[in-house]
C-alpha cells in the first residue's frame, strides 16, 4: 500500500503513491525509538471511513513501514527528491472515528527494524541478509567496504 499525505497523488521512481488523509502528527525521531522498543506514532486524519474495513482486516499488523520526507515541484505530481525519515514495522492502529462528518482519525505505532530490545536472531547483519528481508534497500551495501569482510552485530 502506497500512500501519501499531499493533497493529490504523486508519482516517485514510479510507483503511484494515492493522497490518503492529512497528516496530523507524527512523533520526533530520537535514538529511542530507533535503537530501543520505544514505539513512534503516526496520527492521519481525514480518511474515508471506507477504509475502516482495511483497518480490521489486519493490514497493519506487522507490516513493514518507509516513511519519506519528500520534494514534490510546483504544478507537477512527480517527486523531485526524497530521503527517508523512518523505516520499521507497524503495530495495530487506532481509529476515532467522526460519524458527523463521515470521516475517521488513524493512529499507526511503528517499531524501528532495529529492535533491540528483542533476543538477537544471530542474523548476519550484512548488505545479503538486509536484501533478502528488504529487496532494493541498500542500507549495508556499503558498510563493509573498508574492511572487505562481514561483520556480525550484536547486542
């Protein structure tokens, strides 16, 4: 599921990203919730109340999550640029819904990939194994580099 919080679609390296809903509030990106189990929220108000099916069909449970802070140009729907702000995977969301206005508030917490808190699964952290669980991202393509050999992270 490709979404967006711009006001109309946009389109990046492809991939037709649907506007979904206004961001409401997003939680600040501290080491806590990137190293640790500390959940960061997403709040998106404004969303069809159609979509309340999704929500409870368990769409979100474990699913993983990127979160880019992206450049859309004026009078175009192609982004320019975009970094990414977070990436982890979703916990079961929260919904408020306004039955006066026929819309709903989605809440979403997301727990970073780098879960310490968990036991270790002894996963070789390395560019092959962050491949086989995320195809394209090239996270570790590079970490290794100087030293021409694996390295195995653990806690």
């Amino acid at each position: 599921m490709n979404l967006t919080d711009a006001a109309f679609d946009v389109e990046k390296d492809g991939i037709l990203y649907r506007a979904f809903g206004t961001l409401l509030a997003i939680d600040k990106i501290t080491s806590e919730n990137s190293l640790t189990s500390k959940e960061m929220s997403i709040t998106l108000s404004g969303i069809s109340m159609d979509f309340q099916d999704s929500v409870n069909s368990n769409i979100f449970r474990r699913a993983p999550l990127l979160i880019h802070k992206a450049f859309v140009p004026d009078g175009s729907n192609v982004v320019e640029e975009a970094v990414v702000y977070y990436r982890g995977f979703t916990s079961t969301p929260e919904t408020n819904i306004d039955y006066k206005s026929g819309s709903m508030a989605l809440k979403v917490s997301c727990k970073s990939i780098f879960d310490l808190d968990r036991k270790p699964s002894l996963c070789r952290a390395n560019n092959a194994t962050h491949q086989a669980y995320h195809s394209g991202d090239l996270f570790f393509a590079y970490a290794n580099q100087d030293l021409k050999d694996d390295v195995m992270w653990k806690q």
